[in-house]
C-alpha cells in the first residue's frame, strides 16, 4: 500500500494544476513523490512531473488532521481552482475570464492526452477522462461552446450513471441534446440518444472513446 505522504508533499500534490496534474516543487519532494507512486517524471522535455492516479485520489480526497512538521509552516487553506460547470451549479459567472479559464483547462487536457495516451493521441480521451467523467464531458461540453444549466438559464446538464464509462446528458430541447453530442463527437467521445421510461426525457449517453 501506498504510504501517505508527509505534509509537505500534501502541499505540492494539492497545489498540482486540476486538469494536467502537473507538478511544481523541490527536486526532492518531487523524487520523493515518483518513489511513492504519486507522480511520475515525463520522459520527454521539459522533464515535468505529473501526478499518478494514485496522486489524483490522494488530491481529491479529504486531507487527514496530522501535526505539523517540526518548523514547517501550516498548511494554506485550499483556495479552489478550475472546475467544469456539470449544469444546475448555485452561479455561474462567465465572460471573458471564465473563457479564458475554459480554453487554458482544455489545453492542457490536451496536452495531458498527449503525454499520457500510449500513441500520443489528442483526439481520444486518456485515462484521466476515464477516471472523472462527468468532470471530463463537462470541460467537453463547455470548451466546445455549449452552455451550462444555470439558475435562470437552460443549458446542459452532466450527470454520473450506474454504467460504468458512461455519463448522462441532458438539455433543455432536441436541437441542444443534437448540438451537445455532436460537441463530444468532436472531442473523442461516442454518444447515442435515450429515453427514460418513466419521464420520456431524452437523453444523452456518452463513453470516452476508446479507438
């Protein structure tokens, strides 16, 4: 099992960028990191260290109370980062910065598909996309142009499904259902059209593609 790491490295795992995970610290915290199986060098220049699966579950989860190292400053309070509109949030800014938030995550997805697919494709998902879907066919959605649901505002809506590789989308009429799949078709996703039984709402279901 995977030892926890120090509060330092908490700091450096915590502080790796939402999409990419890539890391920024010491050589030491960063070696120490790889050697726990938390991140791993590229091997392509320039040499950044990214997170493993394993250092996404370990950012992700709620941070444990541990005391403090000896002369080692607390901890900051984490001050929350990029995250994808799934649909149906409390607020939803926008404008020019929200686009530039949006354009910057979606490049570096890239990038992370680039760097992590076994070809280098950037036209199909990596296995980050697999391990956070809803978050993934957000950014989709919202990189290629779609709206998301707001407090006043239809728009879509990115939901978890008990399938597994597969998210649920919704939005508000035929003609934004259509535009949203053809949105994740472009971006590496297979989706086909459902309706559920008991409200007849249709419905989007979408898996990463995998070839």
């Amino acid at each position: 099992m995977t030892r926890p790491p120090t509060a330092a490295q908490r700091r450096v795992v915590d502080a790796a960028d939402p999409v990419t995970g890539r890391l920024r610290g010491t050589e030491a915290q960063l070696a120490a990191l790889v050697k726990r199986g938390l991140a791993f060098r590229h091997p392509r220049p320039p040499h950044d260290h990214f997170l493993t699966p394993a250092g996404h579950r370990i950012r992700e989860a709620p941070e444990p109370p541990t005391a403090p190292e000896p002369g080692a400053a607390a901890a900051p309070e984490p001050t929350g980062g990029f995250a994808a509109r799934v649909g149906g949030e409390g607020s939803a800014g926008g404008g020019p910065t929200r686009a530039r938030e949006v354009h910057s995550a979606w490049q570096g997805l890239l990038e992370l598909r680039r760097m992590t697919n076994p070809d280098g494709a950037t036209d199909r998902p990596c296995g980050w996309e697999r391990a956070h879907l809803v978050r993934a066919a957000a950014l989709a959605l919202e990189a290629g142009g779609q709206s998301p649901e707001g407090p006043d505002t239809p728009g879509y809506r990115v939901r978890a499904t008990p399938q597994p590789e597969a998210v649920a989308v919704y939005a508000p009429e035929a003609e934004r259902l259509r535009a949203c799949a053809a949105t994740l078709e472009r971006a590496g996703w297979q989706t086909g059209e459902y309706t559920e039984p008991r409200t007849r709402t249709r419905y989007l279901l979408a898996s990463p593609r995998r070839a």
